[in-house]
C-alpha cells in the first residue's frame, strides 16, 4: 500500500460553488433499487437500531439495517414491514441455523428487500456459501456481505453474487479487534476504503471509524456509496441502550456486537462498552447531517453527492484537529 491515511488526515479541497444556497444541493441516493435521503445508515447493532427506529427510518425514506440479534424476531418484522408498505432490511450470520432461516423466508413467501451478511471476517467460504444460499432461495433480495478490508476480499464476495460489499474491519469506536488480534482497518479505514472501492465494480458499504459529519462527505470522496454509522447514533432519546445519570447529566450506553455485553459471556470478545452523552433527538442528527453534507457539495462545486467523488484532496498527516471540538 502506498499512501496509508485516515479520515483525520485528509482535507478536501474546494471547488467553485455553483448554488445560491445550500438548500439547492441533493444529498440522496440511490442504493439497491430504493432512493433515500442520505448515503448513511445506523449501524445494525443492538444499541443503535430497534424495530421502532427502523420503522421510523423506512417511513422517512432513510436507509436501515436491522440488527440479527434477536433472530426469532426477524420473520415477524419482515411481515409487519412489508404489511405497513415498507421496505424489509434485515441481517444474518453464517451459522447451520441462518441457512435454515433464509429457506424459512422462502417457504414463507417473504422476501426482505435487503439482507446484510453481518459477520467479523466476511473473507470467508461462509459468506460465499451463505451469499450463494440466499440468492438461490430469495433471488429478489439486495445481498450485502461484510466486513471486508481488502480488494480480493472485495472482488470473491462480488464473484460469489454480493450486491454490495461492506468495508471495515476495526475502525469502529467500540472496537478492540485491532487491540485484541493485531488485524484490520483501524486508523487506516479511509485508505482501506479506497483500496477497495477501486476493485469494486457494485457499491461499497463504508463501515466505522466515522467521527464527524465531513468524514461522510471523505467517504464518498474515496468510493463509498453508503456510510455505516454507530457511535454518532448512539446516545439518541430513541437509541434502545440503557440511559444512566451521572452528576447531573445523561448517558446512553453503546457496546460492540462482539462484546460481552451483546454475547453474554466472555468467549472471543472484540468489543466494549461506553458511555455516550445524551444527545436529544434522532431526527436532529439526521437533519444536521443532512445540512452538513449539503455543505459538503456546495464546497466540491457542484448540487448533487456526485460532485464530491472528484474533488482534489491534500493530505496533512495527523494534524487537522489540533484539539479543535465542534461544541
Ligand atoms: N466490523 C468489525 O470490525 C467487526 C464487527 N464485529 C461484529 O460483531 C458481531 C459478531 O461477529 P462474529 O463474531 O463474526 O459473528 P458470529 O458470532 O456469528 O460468528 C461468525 C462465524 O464465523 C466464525 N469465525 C471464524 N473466524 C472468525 C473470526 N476471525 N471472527 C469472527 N468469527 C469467525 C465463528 O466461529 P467461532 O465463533 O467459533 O470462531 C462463527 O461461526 C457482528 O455483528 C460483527 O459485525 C465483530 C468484530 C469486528
Ligand atoms: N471490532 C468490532 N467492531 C464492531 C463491534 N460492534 C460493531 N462493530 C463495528 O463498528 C461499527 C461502528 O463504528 P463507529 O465507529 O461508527 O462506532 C459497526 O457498524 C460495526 O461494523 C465489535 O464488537 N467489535
């Protein structure tokens, strides 16, 4: 790998602004047949997405995945999602019994609009089994199969029928993969990004590491067609982790899927838990990001998400932040 970065030390660079307001720039996207409103989706994990979040996501013309880990649930939402006349976005794992599940869909006559193969190390004979599976039994259904880090990793999922490959293998803020195995993405996410998104010829999925709103508008600079955000949509009064108080002030909880927390023992845990501060409404975020990103293009010099997949870039290793906060 020659240039090794991350979201932190990349500056984008400016390009002639052809609106007259912000509002005039598009921020959606077409992903996987749908449109929606922004290239971002929470991350699908227990502390971030619940049926009621999902719902309201799907309702709003955001994009969702729903988490797996509550796998007796999964028939039921895609049947209430569907009968509401909304889209059904669902995870698996690899396991004998999500093979069992994804022909239970099939007999069911229940087709989900997406399905994520949501797994650590989605370089595997697994996930090219379990793509496979799925495409046989629910052809219709949108497959995106995760995580990856690397180009080939990219190109076998893509061979295998993945519509779409989610990249990131230790970015996430949660995360102690990289602590715990010496392995992954974490602190060169964005350059992984690019690596991989250069071998993809279906969307990219760009998944953790994203601290700030500009880092949405970095990922779609280096390939990504979508975001995958957990820490910046936890803490919401909607997110379903416990609230805490603590001197006066508010905290939600957000802990990683392969934590102890999620898994309920301590068998190869590469995740933690932490504290986020309470950050009021979902929808506040949303149109936040929604306004930033806005900014973002009218800055790339153009009124729709592709003016930013061209613009010039600088890099200024490790020194954009200098102790900067935005609040
Ligand atoms: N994006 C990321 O950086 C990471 C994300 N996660 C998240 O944590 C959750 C749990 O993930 P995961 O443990 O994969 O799910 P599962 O517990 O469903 O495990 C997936 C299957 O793959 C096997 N496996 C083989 N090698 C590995 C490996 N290196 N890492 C993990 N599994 C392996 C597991 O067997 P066995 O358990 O016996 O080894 C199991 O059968 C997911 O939601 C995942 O997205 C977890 C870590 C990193
Ligand atoms: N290594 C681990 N990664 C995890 C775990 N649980 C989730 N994740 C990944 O993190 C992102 C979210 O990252 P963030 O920086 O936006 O907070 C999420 O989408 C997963 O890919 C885990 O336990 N270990």
């Amino acid at each position: 790998m020659e240039n090794v970065f991350d979201y932190e030390d990349i500056q984008l660079i400016p390009e002639k602004c052809i609106v007259k307001s912000r509002k005039e720039c598009d921020t959606s996207i077409e992903f996987g047949g749908r449109k929606f409103r922004l290239p971002v989706v929470p991350s699908n994990m227990q502390t971030i997405i619940d049926e009621k979040i999902a719902i309201y996501l799907a309702e709003n013309d955001y994009f969702y995945i729903m988490h797996r880990f509550k796998p007796e649930t999964r028939l039921d939402f895609v049947k209430e999602m569907q009968e509401r006349g909304l889209y059904a976005s669902i995870s698996v794992g690899v396991k004998e019994e999500e093979f069992d599940f994804i022909i239970e869909l099939a007999d069911a006559g229940l087709t989900p609009e997406y399905i994520t193969i949501d797994i650590a190390h989605g370089h595997a004979d697994t996930v090219i089994s379990m793509i496979k599976h799925i495409k046989k039994y629910l052809p219709n259904s949108f497959v995106i199969a995760g995580n990856v880090g690397t180009p080939q990793a990219v190109r076998d999922l893509e061979q295998a029928g993945a519509d779409a490959t989610k990249v990131g293998i230790g970015p996430g803020k949660v995360c102690i993969t990289k602590i715990k195995t010496g392995f992954g993405t974490g602190g060169w996410q964005l350059a992984a990004l690019r690596w991989c998104a250069k071998a993809a010829t279906k969307p990219v999925i760009a998944d953790g590491g994203i601290r700030t709103h500009g880092d949405i508008a970095k990922s779609i600079r280096f390939g990504a067609s979508m975001v995958m955000i957990g820490s910046l949509f936890a803490g919401h009064e909607e997110s379903p982790g416990e609230t805490i108080e603590k001197d006066g002030k508010l905290y939600k909880e957000y802990f990683g899927s392969a934590s102890e927390f999620q898994k309920g023992e301590r068998r190869n845990v590469e995740g933690k838990k932490m504290w986020v501060e309470y950050k009021g409404p979902l929808q506040n975020t949303l149109t936040e990001m929604e306004e930033d990103l806005q900014s973002s293009i009218s800055y790339a010099g153009g009124n729709k998400l592709s003016a930013l997949r061209n613009v010039d870039y600088v890099i200024v290793k490790n020194s954009i932040f200098n102790g900067d906060r935005v609040y």
